[in-house]
C-alpha cells in the first residue's frame, strides 16, 4: 500500500466530539473492513501521521496503541507499524449524540464508554441545543452504526425533531435524559422524569425550605430545559403555600432575605453566588441556594452547595446496559436531593 493512498481515506474530522485518537483507529478498522488495508501492510509513521492529520504526536500514538490493544496492529523496530490481522471488527458501532458538554454531561459520557468496554467504535458528537445541527448530524449518519444514543434537548424546533428520529431504525435508538411525544416503534430510554423529579425533591427539602417565604425558579427565556421543570416547581409551591415566582434573569432581579433560588444554569449560579456575596447576605440562613444537576466542585464551593439532580453516572451506565442487553426497556433515572449548608 502507498503511504499517499492512505491519506485518502484516512481523515480526522473537526466537528467530532470523539477524541482524535479514536477517530484515527476507527478510520484504520474501517479501512480494513473495506479491504483498503491488507494483513502485513505497512503503517505510516507517527511523524507522518501527526503532519498529515494534524494531529499531536501524542495523539496518533496513542491512536496506534489502542490498535495495538485489541490485536489489529504490531509494530518492529526499524519496520514501523503495520497491520497483523484484517479479520477484527468492532462488535458495536454507536452514533452518540449529545446536546452540550457541560461537567455532568462528561459523567455521563465516561460511565457509558466504561460500562460499553472495550469492543466498541463510538463516533461522538455535539449539537449544541441546534435543531438544524442536530438534523445535519443525523442525516449525514452515513455509516452502519449498531445504535444510535441521543440526547434531544432544544432551544427551538423540538416539535420537528420526532420526524429526524423517527427515521431511524426503533431497534437501534436509545434516547438519553429526556423522551419526547411522537417517536413510534420499540425503543430503548434512559430519561428523566422532570415534573415529578422536582416536585419530589422540593418536597425532600421541606423542612429546609420552611424558613424562608419565597421560592424563585431561575429560567432562561431561552433555555433548552424541559418546560415540566417549571410545572413540577409550580405544583410544590401551589401543594404547600410558597410565594414563589419564575424568573429569566437573576442579574437584575432584586434579592431579599428569605427567598430561595433555585438555579438551573451554571453560569447563573455564578452570577447569582457574587451578587449574594456582594450583598453581604448569608447563604443558608437570609437566603437559599438549591443549584440543578450535582457536580463535585458543588461539594466545596462555599461549605456546599445544596442540589437536585438525577444520577449521571447511573444514566451513563445504564444507556450502554441497554445496548449490551439488547433492550428495548424506558427506564427512568433516580433523582436526589443533596442537602448542604446552602439552605
């Protein structure tokens, strides 16, 4: 094989969310299934590699180690790397789609790769809340994928995403997160119950919260979060007599003793955090913080951050459950309350 032919059908794609590394040993697998590689055919080096990718070097060697690893490449010295067996093949290759990458998000990612193991090709990628990027990806989806894992969250044209995902085949689609109205057939979920969740979470924290008067819900005018959020919120504080009022932005919104906020986004929680501080309000007795979705760093922050939130690394694990029992179960996912000096 000429080393210029392999650069022909061996590229690295930018819009990728999966790790270089990956998509070099993927691309090389599928070269051999193609028969485009041949046993004993020889590799290009790592320089080569790095220069014509543009990629680390770091990058293509542990692209060429991962191979290394399920036995599809050797390398000898003064040889270079070069492939050892044509017949190995993926025994599960997944289209992942995720909405956004965010600290939970990566739980989520991790505990799936780790709970799928090793005998995988996952193709990875990110539609940043965009109907229209999300509906590229799916169309460009030109492989034979065994699954596919999507996580359909919007800011607009949610109501056209069923006619994207119904394209596909119902054997092979996992939802992740959320489920919406209008996917047909049999298929596999992993969702979250978003009114109930909330609702069941405040009334966890009741005691807690039954020191201050007002709850006040920070949500975007334009967010990708389930509008169920907001009714399950409503439900709790209608159920047990809180003033309690949604806001779209908590920059201007004036603050008082004995309110709580409640903070769906990271970057308002920040903002919410250095307005409190600034207003020399104690956190935990004149006011109350409950932040959305637990990360570590909420552990720490100011003696702890008081959360709601479902459990990522169950989602993450139960998502590649799904695939390797080849099930077509809705499973939903636990949700907790974490109580800490926030409240």
């Amino acid at each position: 094989m000429k080393k210029n032919s392999f650069f022909s059908f061996i590229h690295i794609d930018g819009y990728s969310a999966t790790p270089k590394y990956l998509q070099l040993s993927s691309a090389i697998i599928k070269a051999v299934e193609l028969g485009k590689l041949k046993r004993d055919d020889l590799l290009p080096s790592i320089n080569e590699l790095s220069y014509q990718l543009e990629i680390s070097r770091d990058t293509a060697e542990k692209g060429y180690k991962y191979l290394k690893s399920v036995g599809m490449i050797n390398s000898v010295p003064g040889k270079g790397y070069y492939i050892t067996n044509s017949d190995y093949k993926p025994r599960l290759k997944i289209f992942l789609l995720f909405n956004k990458l965010s600290a939970h998000k990566k739980i989520v990612y991790d505990s799936f790769i780790a709970a799928l193991g090793d005998d995988v090709s996952v193709d990875f990628y990110i539609y940043n809340n965009d109907f229209t990027l999300f509906k590229r990806f799916l169309s460009n989806a030109k492989e034979e994928y065994s699954h596919y894992v999507i996580i359909p969250h919007f800011i607009e044209g949610e109501e056209y995403a069923r006619d994207v995902i119904n394209a596909l085949p119902k054997e092979k689609l996992i939802l992740l997160d959320k489920k919406i109205p209008g996917i047909d057939g049999e298929y596999a979920a992993a969702y979250e119950n978003f009114e109930q969740n909330i609702y069941d979470a405040l009334e966890q924290a009741r005691k807690q919260l039954s020191k201050y008067h007002t709850l006040k819900l920070i949500f975007p005018r334009k967010s990708y979060f389930p509008k169920e959020i907001v009714e399950g919120f409503g439900r709790f504080c209608q159920q047990y007599a809180f003033n309690h009022k949604v806001i779209s932005s908590i920059a201007t919104e004036p603050i008082d003793k004995g309110e709580v906020y409640i903070s769906l986004m990271e970057d308002d929680l920040v903002v919410l955090l250095e307005r409190l501080i600034g207003l020399k309000l104690m956190i935990g007795k004149e006011v109350g913080v409950i932040s959305y979705n637990e990360t570590p760093l909420k552990k720490i922050i100011l003696n702890g951050i008081t959360t709601i939130s479902t459990d990522f690394r169950f989602m993450g694990t139960m998502a590649a459950n799904l695939i390797l029992e080849n099930s077509r179960k809705h499973v939903e996912i636990p949700f907790y309350y974490t109580r800490r000096p926030s409240i």
